[in-house]
C-alpha cells in the first residue's frame, strides 16, 4: 500500500477509538520525534512513559497491518498500539511531528534505550537487584500505590513533589520498608515495569518518599496509564482520565493580522504538569493535555501566533474544531484570504564563454526568495502586508519547474559557491542557442556587465524573416531566410543540416562571430510545417489558407519579422452599408443586442464568406442562440440584397431544445421561416425543407431521418451543444458528418468536456482533415499534451484560435451580478454511514478482486460501477439503496440540510432551483414540498410540455423548481431565480456549470448563490477532488496557462473514486 492510501478513518478502525484517541494525543504534545514513510511502513520514534520507542506499522494491506512497537500492549495482545498508530499519524501529518527530539526532552528523563521484544525486567541492571521479587506461584500478591500530600495537585508549575510508594499485599496497605524484600510475591506486569524504571532508569532508592519534578510525574502518570489513579493523602482516589483534555479556546484576530489565542474555561485547571504528555488536575481528576507543547503557554495567559505561522495555525484548529474541539471564533474564519499569484522569476548570469554562474530567485508581490537546493523550505503562505488578513500562496510546483529547467540546461549546483555553474564553451552555446533565449521570453534576466559585453562582442543570434508572396485563390504562399547583422545569409539546407547534427551554432569567418540559431523556435517551426503540410518549391512553401493565422501566430510568438507582399486577407464583402440597414430594420427588441454580440454575428459572417467553419464558444449564459439567430437573419439580407437565393439552415439540438429554438427565432427574429422536425408525424415536413429558412431536428431524430437530410442541400449546419458528437464512432457523429451544407458552425460553452480528442471530433465535423487524421492526433497532441507538454498545448491553441470564439462574463458582462459558489458539507446519519459502509467494502473487494486481471470483463467493472452508484445513491437518501422496506429514523441528513436552506431560502424571499441526477431523489424532495404545502415546478426527462413548464415558473412566484440535470441542465432560461442548488456532485464541473448558468445569465438582475451539497468522508469528497482537477485541465485549452488537457473518466479514475486515491 502507498501513503496516498493511508487516512486517519482507516487508522482508527484497524487500531480501535481508544488507541487512536491516545495516538493523538501524542501527536498534538509532540511525543512523536520522527515520522517517515518507506515500503509500505510508517517508521519512527516516539516518547512515551519516559522511554523512546521504535515504533512503526506495516501495511500488507488493509486488512493485514503489523505492528512494529516493542511495548507491552503489543507484546502481549498483539493489537495496534498507541505509539506505533502516533507514528503513522505523524506520516500523514509531518508538520506535527517534533523536529529536534533532544529539545523535547523531559528534564529529568534520559532518553531510554529501546527494550527490543525482551520484557525489561529481565534485561541486566546496574542496581543489585529488583526490589520485590516476582513468582507466578506466589501466595501472596503485591501492588504498589501512589500518595501525594493534600495540597500537591492544586499547583502550577511545580518545581518538585513528594510522592509516597506504598504496597498493597493481599490488598492490605503496608509501607514499602515493611516489606519482607527476601520472599516472593505475585506481581503484575505493569507494577514490575513501574518499580524497574523508578529503580533504573530514576534512580530512585527504596524508601518511603521521593522528590520528582513536573516532568517525571507526567511520566508516571502516563505509565499508570487510563483507568488507574493515585492517593490524594489517604482519603480521596484521584483518577487519571483517559480522555484527552483540549482547552476551550478562543480565536481572535489582532489589527497586525497576528491571531490570538486565549483560554476560554469557565473551571479553569486547579494544576499543570508539564511533560509528555502534560497533564492537568480537573474537577477531581488527571487529564491528559492535548495541544502542542508550544501552546502549553496558552493555559497560562494569551498566546500570539505569528503572522508566517497563521495559515499553519488555522488549519491545525479548523481539523480539531471539526473533529469537535471547542473552539470559539471571536473573528470570521472566511475573511482569511489565500490569494494565487503568479510569480516572477529573475536569472542572474555572471561569467564568460568559458564558464558560466547562475543565481536563480522568484518574486511574489515585494517578496523575494532564492531558488535553490541549499535553500531551506520557505513560507508556503506569504502574509500580504498592506491586508492583515490576504496570504499569498506560493506555487512550489513552477518554483521547481524552474529549477529544473535551469538544470536541464546544463547548470550544476555548486553549494561551497552558492550558484548554478555551467562550464564549457560547447555547453555554454548550446544553452545560449536555446533555453537561454526561451528564458529571456518568460522570466527576467540580468547579465553581469562583463558577460554582457562578452556576448555582444563575439555572439550574434540568427532572427529568421519571413516573407508572405501572396494568399489568394485558398493558399497561403510564404518563403523564410535567415540573415545576420553582417549581411550574410544562411540557407535553409544550412539551418536544417545544423538542427540536424545537433549543433546550433557555427562560426563564421568575415567578423568571427558566432551564429546561433533559435533551436526551440525552429523545432516549433518544423512540427508547424507537418501540421499545415505544405508544398515546397524553390524555397517557398505553400499552405492551405485555412492554416494561415496559425503560422502567423507562430511567427509572432516567436518573434520574427513578417513581411506581407501582395494581397493581404480578405475582409467581408458586405457593406458597412448593408450591414447598417440590416440594423436598423430589425424588430426594437433585437436592436438592444449588445456590442460583443454584434461582434459574434461578424465574426460568423467573416467565417461564412472565407469557407471557413468555428466554434462559438462564449460562456453559459452570454447570449449564443441569439447570436446565431441575428446572423441567420444578416446572411438572409445579404443573399436578398445579391438576388442570391439561400438554402436553408439545419439547426440540431438537443431533444428538449427543439422548441426552444423554434420559440427563440420566433421572438428575435420574427421574418425566419421556421420549421420543426418533431414528433410521430414528421413525415410530412420533410418535403416542406426547401421552403423554410431555419429547419430545427434533434440529434436522436436525425440518425433516423438521415436518408431525407441527405438528399438535402443546406447552406449552414448548427450543432447546438456539440458534446453530443464528440465520440467520433457515435451515431450521432456519423450522422451530422454525412449531411451536406455549404457551411459548418457548433455553438456549446463546453468544447472541452473531457479530451482533448473531442476537440478533433468537432473540428472533424467543421472542417474535415484540418487537424490530420484521428491517430495522428492523439500521437502529436493528445498523448503529448497528458504528459504535461506545453509546447504541444500552445501549438494546438494557436491551432484552432481562428475558427473559436470565446467571451467569459467577467469580460463582456462585468454588469452581470456575481455568483457566489458555496460548498456546504455534512455528517452522513447513524443509518446512513452503516449501509454506506456495507456497499463500500463490497464495492472495495470487488475493486481488489479484479485489481490483478489485465482485462477485467464487463460484467465485474459493471459490479464496481454499481456499487459506485449505490454508495452516491446513500449519500443523497439511504431510501434510493435499499429495497426492502424498513423504518428509517434519519434515512437523509442531506435531507435535513436541505430543508434548512428552504427555510432561509423562503425567509429571504428568494427562489432556488434544485437539480439531481437522480429522478428518485427529485421524486423525495417533492414529497417533502407536498407535505410542507410548498408550491414548486418539476422537469425531469419524461416532461412533455417543457416550455409550459418553464413559463410558469418564470411567470409566478413559485419558489422551488425540482429539475434533473441531463433533462434541464442546457438550454432553459431561469433568471426567475436567484439560488442553485445541486443536490449531489456530478464528476464533470463544465455539467453543473451549464446547470448554474440556467439562473446565472443575462437577465439576472441579483447576486446567485449557488450551493453544493456534499456528505463528509464519501465518494462525494472524492467526486469534489475530480471536478477540481478536470477544471484545471478544461481551463489549461479555453483559457491562456495551464500544463494539461483533460482525458475521459478512465478506470483508473473510477477506481480512485472507491479507493480515495485522487491526487
């Protein structure tokens, strides 16, 4: 098993609550000296009782832990001790383990060797010998006790205490010099233990009292361990408590940004004892202390935490206050900000062509930091100083990934010199010829004035300039050459045979400089040449014009000069004109159609009139059928005005969407002929195409109807939500490529939705072979691009900006109010989390059992996805798992929550949209609603008449809509509401988002809030960490930055949803 596999869940069941309630302790008092992971085991010391263990657990599996701690409890019973369970806890939580174990030891107590498997009363002594002889045959037994003065325990800090030992025999006290020392008595284990560390290891000599301080009374304390106690005098029994006290503590937050952390008792502890643990006296008893020892001030008077230490700190308090710790917050625990910031990396080089140093440091606002590998661990968190409250996050992963590229470079660490050092004048160009100049381009670099002149006198980088003849008649013709300063020329025989041999430089003899040639710009170049495989004559190469921006992207990111001859690229043949009349007759509610989407109908105009066909990609919510609609009805004014007559446009959507569209065009753009292929009878539309402008069908209609679409001629196809087709082997995919039409358009917020390789299905449906053929795709992107290779990410991106047009509502809509996300976590019910358990470990052993087949067939990953489903089903309502009948106390604390979000909801006077995947769940909530007397709508996918459906919640005060996600979550406009709700998680993020965007669109005129609902320590968590991380990689294509680019929900993924292993 790996680290990752690890939890504190499966801790606790393997070792039992007590022992895991007792390993925290350790861990919070610092008891715990070193943590590590190595092979399957968790290894490490921990002090304990006066003696350091070697203590570890090894994990064959989840069922088979061993347990590597020599004390007695594991000796004896053989069970998941304390010590070794710290241990592990303290893998998982290193910033909690104690970095110099000499400081933490106890005054008074000498760090103990380790007793191996040997019990310690037969190990060898330096005293005579032990006080009281042990046989098992005995007559008379013997125990020992231990007497405080009256007044002992109600002390702070004491320097010493007395402490009687006295011995029961036969259960009769008697004082311990009493004791005939020649017989043999009946000895318990532990008394044995307690007598040989009081005579070795304290030095202790037989007699009736002793003078021990604070910490090794602490000691003593904890070898009595929970359940036994010590005499207050003779008269009163002070038990030692096995529950860990945790202070009740107060959280303030100081104007300097600095928390405050105070004690909050009503009974303050009468005595402290510090040690390890520390215990206090409390209402009659001893209590172990169970905070750091570095807060045990806190019992004292008030304890600052420093601004550096704040991020740390509030973590470490929100796991207790989660966990049940009392903790009062005197300030908001959400006005702590933790900010991204991208950081600024500055390279210095000093030195020449024979050797070259490099200091390498990074940036975050006014704060500087080296790189290097003699640097210790810096701030994870940076305290923002103009904001008491503002952190900036590091990124430790770009800090390393900057490191790493200075050492892919050539450069070695030299700690006696404290830089990089790169030696050699061949290592030397070869870096200049090619990271050096990528490194000029992203980070700040600063040459020693020394080297600086140095490489003006003898260095000359090569500047390629590319001439562009001509891009008429659908090529794109362009020849480039490389000339120095000097007035020479490099061929591109030369350049080519160069990258060839490896060499990137050469020297030339008219002024003795070195040439270097740009290595990564021109590896760019060649792969952007077998992406637009081009025709090559004489020098000039020639490319289909659909290519053009993207090598004119290319060129410019890399800076090189461009020069057009000829005719440039061809703008719109409509007339301002035109195009100003066709404005000012449209309908007056047209008219109000904003700028950007006035942008968006030219830019599909500009598209029509090249041949080219795009993507209008705008975000959820920003108007993308409207904008579609406008230029229908433009394209239809410009064929008028040439006499020119126009085929029809074929619209295919969504089932549920069809009447939408009908309804929208309708609205806008009132002139459209338009015409719904819906329905039983159907038949009879199809001979009535060719007389209508706007033709609207389904993806489910269309694979039947096919044979009558095909023998059609439409002037523009739309894919209205296109991740419809992007498994290119569907139905679906096969049917919109085989119709026939002039011109190709997809409209969806979501072209990433999983791979990169829908991206290919729709380009392959747009403009077929414009990103080669499928295999090569994956060969040169995808499989690349999940590797983590930017190069190919930004190549694909500047591939296909041409033909995708995308706009966010922070950018053109910043008037549209904000959305609020909000996760709201709760604790699965007693009932819940017992049937939850049950499903989880069958779905785990089914995992386990097919973990080993290289080919799993489909009937066992179905048993697996079952289960997965089922364990989802729970965390919504136990009631959708189970079958038989039972009676459920609390079947839903999802339920619960729910109902106190209505409530609030209703107060407020708001209106809440609540979707689920689940139609059985949909169906509990509307019971709920009905028991209440709550009026609502409902959609799910067996509703008819949905637009009626919708008019009625838009056009009333109904203050619930229940809706299913795959049946409402595109396409419907519910500004009407003001709150989302999602009820469960759904795996992708770009799918809730669409359902988000029904409320959060233009129109809205309030702030949504938009909540998800999610139980603790469930697949839910895990389904959160997917979504997290698919963002990421959906964000890296549509937005500019980011390394990776999505894959499907592989087997891997749904595995990690049972095993929790997401990363």
């Amino acid at each position: 098993m790996g680290l990752e596999s690890i939890n504190e869940k499966l801790l606790a069941r393997s070792a039992g609550w007590e022992a895991m309630k007792r390993a925290r302790q350790y861990l919070a008092s610092g008891a715990v000296l070193e943590a590590t992971w190595r092979d399957s085991k968790a290894l490490g010391k921990i002090q304990a009782g006066g003696q350091v263990y070697q203590a570890g657990l090894h994990f064959e599996s989840e069922l088979d832990i061993d347990n590597q701690c020599p004390c007695r409890d594991s000796r004896q019973s053989g069970l998941l001790c304390a010590h070794s369970v710290a241990v592990a806890l303290g893998t998982l939580f290193p910033d909690e383990v104690s970095s110099s174990p000499k400081n933490r030891q106890p005054k008074g107590e000498p760090e103990a060797e380790s007793a191996g498997n040997v019990p310690r009363v037969t190990q060898e002594t330096k005293s005579p010998g032990p006080w009281f002889r042990h046989d098992d045959q005995a007559k008379n037994s013997l125990s020992i006790r231990f007497l405080l003065s009256p007044n002992s325990l109600a002390q702070w800090l004491p320097a010493e205490l007395s402490l009687m030992l006295e011995v029961l025999r036969d259960g009769e006290a008697f004082p311990i010099m009493a004791m005939d020392r020649n017989k043999a008595y009946r000895i318990s284990e532990r008394d044995q233990e307690l007598m040989l560390w009081l005579q070795q290891d304290q030095q202790c000599v037989l007699g009736p009292v002793w003078r021990v301080n604070s910490s090794t009374f602490s000691t003593l304390l904890e070898k009595l361990g929970s359940g036994s106690c010590v005499m207050l005098g003779r008269k009163q029994t002070i038990p030692i408590d096995e529950e860990v006290w945790f202070p009740p503590m107060e959280v303030g937050l100081k104007s300097s940004g600095e928390l405050r952390l105070s004690l909050a008792c009503v009974r303050p502890p009468q005595g402290f004892f510090p040690g390890q643990p520390s215990y206090v006296f409390l209402g009659d008893c001893l209590k172990p202390v169970g905070i750091p020892g570095d807060w045990l001030s806190l019992l004292q008077q008030p304890l600052d935490i420093k601004r550096e230490e704040v991020p740390a700190t509030l973590h470490r308090l929100e796991r207790w206050a989660g966990s049940g710790f009392p903790i009062r917050w005197l300030c908001e625990v959400n006005c702590f900000e933790m900010v991204d910031q991208k950081p600024v990396f500055y390279l210095h080089l000093e030195g020449g062509l024979a050797r070259m140093d490099a200091r390498l440091k990074v940036r975050y606002a006014s704060h500087s930091y080296e790189i290097s590998p003699s640097q210790p661990a810096a701030l994870a968190c940076i305290p923002d100083a103009d904001s008491p409250t503002r952190y900036i996050l590091r990124n430790p992963s770009l800090e390393h990934e900057a490191w790493g590229n200075l050492v892919r470079s050539g450069f070695h660490w030299s700690p006696s010199d404290g830089f990089a050092r790169l030696q050699g004048q061949e290592s030397i160009l070869q870096f200049l010829s090619g990271p050096y100049l990528w490194m000029q381009k992203e980070w700040q670099v600063r040459l020693e004035e020394r080297l600086s002149f140095s490489l003006e006198k003898n260095i000359e980088t090569i500047e390629p300039s590319v001439r562009v003849s001509g891009s008429a008649g659908g090529w794109f013709d362009f020849s480039v050459s490389y000339p120095t300063t000097s007035g020479e020329m490099l061929s591109q025989d030369e350049v080519w045979s160069l990258l060839r041999s490896g060499r990137t430089y050469q020297k030339r003899s008219k002024d003795g400089k070195v040439l270097l040639l740009d290595t990564q710009a021109m590896e760019e170049f060649q792969e952007v040449l077998v992406d637009a495989q081009p025709q090559q004559t004489r020098g000039t190469f020639r490319v289909a014009q659909a290519h053009a921006s993207f090598l004119e992207k290319t060129f410019e990111e890399n800076q090189w000069s461009v020069i057009h001859e000829g005719s440039g690229a061809e703008g719109l043949t409509s007339s301002i004109d035109l195009f100003q009349s066709f404005k000012a007759s449209l309908p007056e509610q047209t008219k109000k159609i904003r700028d950007y989407q006035w942008q968006g109908v030219l830019w599909m105009q500009s598209l029509f009139e090249k041949g080219y066909g795009g993507i209008l990609a705008d975000d959820m919510g920003l108007g993308k059928t409207l904008q579609v609609i406008t230029w229908m009805g433009l394209n239809r004014e410009i064929a008028r005005s040439k006499n020119e007559e126009a085929l029809p446009c074929l619209v295919i959507c969504p089932t549920s969407l069809v009447f939408n569209w009908v309804a929208e065009c309708l609205k806008w753009m009132p002139g459209l002929k338009v015409l719904a292929v819906e329905g039983s009878g159907r038949e009879g539309t199809f001979a009535q195409l060719r007389q209508h402008d706007v033709i609207v069908t389904s993806y489910a209609l269309i694979r039947r109807d096919l044979p009558h679409y095909q023998s059609q001629h439409f002037q523009t196809i739309f894919l209205d939500e296109a991740q419809h087709i992007k498994n290119r082997n569907t139905q679906n995919a096969q049917a919109v490529k085989a119709v026939r039409a002039d011109h190709r358009l997809v409209i969806t917020g979501t072209p990433l939705e999983n791979s990169v390789l829908d991206l290919w299905s729709i380009f392959d449906f747009l403009m077929p072979g414009y990103l080669g053929a499928a295999k090569d795709f994956k060969e040169r992107y995808e499989q690349p691009i999940l590797k983590g290779g930017t190069a190919s990410l930004q190549r694909l991106r500047r591939r296909v900006a041409p033909f995708l047009l995308r706009r966010t509502k922070e950018v053109v809509r910043p008037e549209i109010p904000e959305r609020l996300d909000h996760v709201l976590y709760c604790e699965l019910s007693p009932e819940q989390r017992s049937v939850y358990q049950q499903v989880m470990e069958l779905g785990r052993r089914q995992l386990m059992e097919i973990a080993g087949q290289k080919n799993p067939s489909s009937k066992s990953r179905m048993m697996v996805l079952t289960s997965i489903l089922r364990m989802r089903q729970i965390c919504c309502d136990a009631r959708m798992a189970v079958e038989k009948p039972m009676e459920w106390k609390r079947p839903s604390a999802k339920l619960e929550l729910f109902e106190e979000l209505l409530d609030g909801s209703l107060d407020g006077g708001h209106r809440m949209l609540v979707f689920s995947q689940f139609v059985g769940m949909l169906s509990i909530l509307r019971d709920r609603l009905e028991e209440r007397s709550i009026d609502y709508c409902y959609l799910d996918g067996s509703t008819r008449q949905r637009g009626k459906v919708v008019e009625r919640f838009e056009q009333s005060s109904i203050p619930v809509f229940l809706i299913s996600l795959k049946a409402g979550g595109t396409g419907l406009n519910l500004t009407g509401a003001d709150t989302v709700l999602h009820f469960d998680p759904w795996w992708n993020p770009a799918v809730e988002s669409q359902a988000t965007a029904r409320a959060h669109r233009i129109g809205q005129k309030k702030v949504v809030n938009n909540y998800k609902l999610i139980a603790r320590q469930t697949i839910e968590e895990n389904i959160l960490k997917m979504q997290s991380k698919k963002q990421q990689q959906l964000d890296a294509m549509l937005e500019s930055g980011g390394h990776e680019l999505g894959k499907s929900l592989a087997w891997d993924e749904i595995a990690a949803l049972l095993d929790g292993d997401l990363k």
